[in-house]
C-alpha cells in the first residue's frame, strides 16, 4: 500500500487529524508520566486501603482497652489485674512459683 492510498483510508484519516493525536499524547502523558499518573493513584489507593484496615484493628483494640479499663473500676477487679498481669502482692503475703515438668524427656 501507498501513502496515498493509505492517506485515503477513513480510520488513517481520524487518527492523523491534529486534535486527536495530541488528545492521545495527552492522554498517554497523563497516564504514564505525570506527577499524579495512574500507576501512582493505584499506589496511593493500596496504601489508603491498608491504612484504614490498620484504623480498624486499632480501633477495635481501643474498644477491648475501654472495657478492660471500665472493669478495673470496681477495686477487686483492680487487684486481679495487678497480680495477674504484674504479678503485685500483698504487703503479708508471699508468692510461690510452681513450674511443671515437661511430659516429653529431654537429655
């Protein structure tokens, strides 16, 4: 095929038209190149995503710290937690470590 003829062509003809082909640079710049291209909106979507999954966990671990907190309002609540989670005692009392042995045998 000639240019000519190739110039006759109607799809040749929409496609070398000026406006079209600098729409399709445009569109091809905004796409790849630009500063706020594509790829770097899906980039900033995923991180959006796992942020809001992170504000989701934290805010259910919120949620339990609340009532943990509400529960240690009554004060033998209180002591139960300080002895279970710091192993706090009494002034008068004394604590015992017991430690099991294991059923497996080891050398």
């Amino acid at each position: 095929m000639r240019f000519k003829e190739l110039r006759q062509k109607h799809w040749f003809k929409i496609i070398s038209n000026r406006y079209v082909l600098i729409l399709l640079v445009f569109t091809v710049w905004m796409a790849f190149f630009d500063s706020n291209s594509l790829m770097v909106h899906n980039e900033l979507d995923e991180e959006l995503n796992k942020l809001e999954n992170n504000k989701e966990y934290y805010q259910e671990e919120i949620r339990q710290d609340k009532a943990i907190i509400q529960g240690l309002d009554d004060s033998f609540e209180l002591e139960k937690f300080a002895r279970e989670t710091y192993f706090m005692k009494r002034d008068n009392e004394e604590v015992f470590i017991i430690e099991f042995q294991d059923s497996s045998k080891t050398n």
